[in-house]
C-alpha cells in the first residue's frame, strides 16, 4: 500500500470515529429504515416481507389494513445523533403499537417495525446502499 494511500485510510477510520460522522451515518440510518417501514405499511408487509393478514374491519370497508385513522403509521418518528438512532412509535400510536406488533389472543401478529438487534435483509441492503453512497461522496469512490 502507497503512503498516500495509507494516509487516506487513516483519515477515514479517524472520521468514522468522529461525532460529526457518527451524527450523519445514524441520521441516514433513521431516515431510511423510517422510509422502508412507511414502504411497508403501504403494501401492508411485515419487515421480513411478508404480508399481513388483512383485517376483517378494513376488508369490509374497503381500505388498508392498520390504516383506520392512520394513526399508527403516522405516529412513528425517528431521532438520531451520534451515539445511534431509536425509531419509535409516538402520540396516540403508542396506545395499540404493541398489540399489533405482537398479536393478542384475538389480534393476529402485523409486525410494523423491525425488532432485536439484527435487521431483515431488505433494510440491511437499503442501509448499506446509502452507506455506500455516502462514503462515496466524502471520499471519492
């Protein structure tokens, strides 16, 4: 490896480790995992890409599944700085969230929101698709 070449690698790991860098990487991060569950709620699929089973309210009036007020989808919001991201439910959504995240004895499970520490596959791709455009731009390709 050239001096030059070193020095620039050098310069990269010392940015990644800098709060600025941090900020930017975990603000893509909420904005695109934001952007995928929104994706999701249209075409009424679980972060693993599988549907949800439609409800019997909006089969028989027609619309969306979890879409009755649009509180819920409305009512997730993303914050970031730079020690990480959190995507969260807020407002009214915070009251019946859970329930359809997880089911009930009644209510099946129509998961909204990836959980644990790992990402589907889909997210993953998305996230490092924009990673990549964003080193690309800060340091040429």
């Amino acid at each position: 490896m050239s001096l030059r070449n070193m020095t620039r690698l050098q310069q990269q790991l010392r940015d990644l480790a800098d709060p600025q860098t941090l900020h930017d990487l975990h603000n893509l991060a909420g904005r695109e995992v934001h952007a995928q569950i929104q994706a999701d709620f249209t075409a009424q699929q679980a972060p693993d890409g599988s549907y949800w089973q439609p409800s019997r309210a909006a089969q028989r009036e027609g619309r969306r599944t979890l879409r009755d007020s649009g509180a819920l989808q409305d009512g997730i919001t993303w914050k970031a700085d730079s020690r990480g991201v959190v995507i969260q439910t807020t407002g009214r959504a915070n009251r019946y969230a859970g329930f359809h995240q997880h089911g009930t004895r009644r209510l099946p499970k129509r998961q909204f929101m990836p959980e644990g520490s790992e990402l589907p596959a889909r997210y993953e791709a998305r996230l490092v698709n924009v990673f990549e455009g964003y080193f690309r731009s800060r340091y040429g390709s």
